[in-house]
C-alpha cells in the first residue's frame, strides 16, 4: 500500500503572534508540494488567524496537544472538541509533554481517543530517553508506549492515525538518529500494529521520524520502507530549511510519481456546521 508522506512543523512555544503570521505567509508562498502533505502546528492562540490563512491552500494545521475532555471546568486547557473544525491533525504525548507537564501513556490514550472523537488525526509521540537508549532499552519502551497509546483507538482507527518515533535525546540536540536505526525502530512499530490489530491497520499506520532533522539529514531517511515522514522542530522555523525538507522529500516521491488526492478547505468558520455527532 502507498502511503502518503507526511511533514510536520512543530513550531512549539518560539513565536509571537505577529512572527507567526509572518512565517506562515513564507510557507504559503515557498512551499510548494503535489506528492506529499504539508502540516504546520503553531500555538493556540495562532490557530483561529492560521485556519484563515490556509483556507484554499494545501498547507493544513495541527495543533501541539489538546485535552481529553470535550469541555468543562478545566481551567487553562483546550479541548480537541474546541480545536474541531480548525485543525485536521494534533500531536499528543510528545516528550516535552511528558517529561515536563507529567503526561502519562494513560492520558496520552484518552487524548489520541479524544481527538479521533473530534475528526482530528492524532500524531502520537513515542521515543526512548538518552539513558534508556544506552540500557539498551529501545524497543522495549517504544513497544510500551505505543501499545498503551493506543489503547482506546479502534483497528479503523489506528490505521487513520500517525506514529512519530522521535527519541528524545535527538529533539533539539543536533545528535540526529541514523536513519537505519530510525528505519528499523519504525518496522518495529508496524509489526506490532500488525500483531496488535492485523496486517490491514499496520499498512495503513503512517509511522514518522522527528528529531535535528534538517534540510542536510533529510535525504538519509527519504525511500525507507517504514518511515512515512517527518515531525520538524527547530528546521521548521526558518522556511527556507523547512521548504528545503519539503523539497527534498517531494523530489522522492516525484520518482515514484503518485500525487496526492488534493484537499482544497474551506474557512474555519463555516467548517464547525458539519460536525456530526
Ligand atoms: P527538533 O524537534 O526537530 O527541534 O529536534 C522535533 C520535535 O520536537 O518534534
């Protein structure tokens, strides 16, 4: 089965709103794609501006976590029920997450399961720690995390869904994960899917790889099996180097010259009518 590849820009906390627009409207006049998808996942307060800027374009939007209750007396929190209508993707459970705000396995599940209730892809973050790598702990930790992440998905559900291994002590460091290793950690991944919920769900699970990845290192990690895109941090706030990872990963998937069903959007406001319940 040929899955679409996916990039990511994970913009985290490093911009005001005013740079936010501003490297938006860099991405939507530089980045150009027909094989792949495009995702960029800016802050909340972005978002609502952000859907009205990608309307009619290819460029979608993600959101960086969303709680698991649709609403409620949650102070501070934005739930995947509030961010339906303007994002079609959101990352829960990445390392930042939580090794800094104590997410657990558990409430990564609920927030995987809140999104899809939500019609909003999860991009669920698995990766090993620098002491668990050196323990030789890898696959045993990744295999945890993934099993107990998606635990209250469906089969159907799962197969939507996205996988980002991203170890954490490349996030940001500058130490990029070979891409063997990455390949062989993602096949890892897909052959427990596939024990888990069948062959069918584990071809359909898009598994990516994140961390230091940049326009220099992308093109060791372009035509492996496993690997089905890329979650970019640092890379993705500088739009040429992020236009460049695109760029390369679109010249790969020219060669095997499948495009992409294209999804033209319409405004975020007159998305949220459709929601069905
Ligand atoms: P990095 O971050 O590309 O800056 O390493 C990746 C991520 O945290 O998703």
């Amino acid at each position: 089965m040929k899955r679409t590849k996916i990039i990511i820009a994970n913009w985290k906390m490093n911009l005001t709103v005013p740079e936010a627009t501003v490297l938006l409207s860099k991405y939507l006049k530089e980045i150009n794609f027909h094989f792949s998808e495009v995702v960029v996942c800016p802050s909340f307060i972005d978002i609502y501006s952000a859907s009205e800027a990608v309307a009619g374009s290819e460029i979608a939007l993600g959101a960086q976590d969303a709680y698991f209750e649709d609403r409620g007396s949650f102070t501070g929190e934005v739930s995947a029920a509030q961010l339906f209508g303007f994002v079609e993707y959101c990352i829960v459970g990445h390392s930042e997450r939580r090794q800094l705000f104590g997410e657990t396995d558990k409430t990564v599940a609920k927030k995987a399961a809140a999104c899809v209730r939500n019609k909003i892809t999860p991009i669920i973050c698995v990766g090993e720690t620098l002491h668990e790598k050196e323990d030789g702990l890898t696959n045993l930790v990744v295999a945890g995390q993934v099993e107990a992440s998606l635990a209250e998905l469906t089969p159907s559900e799962v197969a939507k869904s996205i996988i980002a291994y991203e170890p954490v002590w490349a996030i940001g460091t500058g130490h990029v994960c070979s891409a063997e290793k990455a390949e062989d950690v993602a096949k890892k991944i897909r052959n427990l899917v596939k024990v888990l919920y069948g062959e069918g769900v584990s071809e359909g699970v898009r598994i990516i790889y994140g961390g230091s990845l940049n326009n220099k290192n992308v093109h060791q990690f372009l035509n492996k099996n496993n690997l089905d895109g890329f979650l970019v941090g640092g890379s993705s706030l500088d739009h040429e180097v992020f236009a460049g990872i695109v760029a390369k990963v679109e010249e790969s998937e020219a060669k095997i010259g499948i495009r992409k069903v294209s999804k033209t959007k319409v405004r975020s406001s007159s998305k949220g009518k459709t929601k069905k319940k």
